[in-house]
C-alpha cells in the first residue's frame, strides 16, 4: 500500500502566519515631531546641516572638474582611436594629421 496525501482535504483552511509583535506596534504609533526652526546663528547649525552647506557651496566647483576631467579622458580616448584608424589606413584616419 503506498502512502499517498490527499492535499484536497486542507484546500479550504490557511494557516495563520503571526505577525511579530514589533512590526504591528511599529505601524500604529503615531510619531509627533514639532516643526524644524532654521537656525539664525551659524554656531546653532547641526553638524548634518554644515556638511549640506558645505556641499552646495563646492557643487559648481565639483561639476566643472567633473566636466574637465570627462573633456580629457574623452580626448585621450579620441585620439588614441584616431591613431589606430591611421595605423590601419582606414580611411576616417585621414580626416586628421597624423600623430
């Protein structure tokens, strides 16, 4: 006799999954926060806060290096692919003197 499961039996019942008691507190806990006061002093100013100034101040100093650096790395990328289109005699190669 073999052993077979009739799973036909449990279709209608699911199980019930506790839900960790942290999780359900978690949700229903209404957090009251009183709005924030900017701060008139720069001594007032959160560590956090001074960082972010920080950051805006050298954000259009950033971009421009950023965009120096992509300017010479795209450059040295062109002309190395230049002077491999020459070394091959491909015909793009001609559009430019030789290096």
């Amino acid at each position: 006799m073999s052993n077979v499961i009739d799973f036909r039996s449990a279709s209608g019942r699911r199980r019930q999954v506790a839900k960790p008691a942290i999780l359900s507190r978690m949700f229903s806990v209404e957090i009251e926060q009183e709005p924030e006061q900017p701060a008139c002093d720069e001594g007032e100013l959160t560590v956090t806060c001074q960082n972010l100034r920080l950051r805006q101040a050298r954000s259009r100093v950033w971009r421009q290096a950023d965009a120096t650096r992509d300017y010479w790395k795209a450059r040295a990328r062109m002309e190395d692919v230049i002077r491999l289109a020459q070394s091959h005699g491909l015909p793009e190669g001609d559009n430019h003197r030789p290096r």
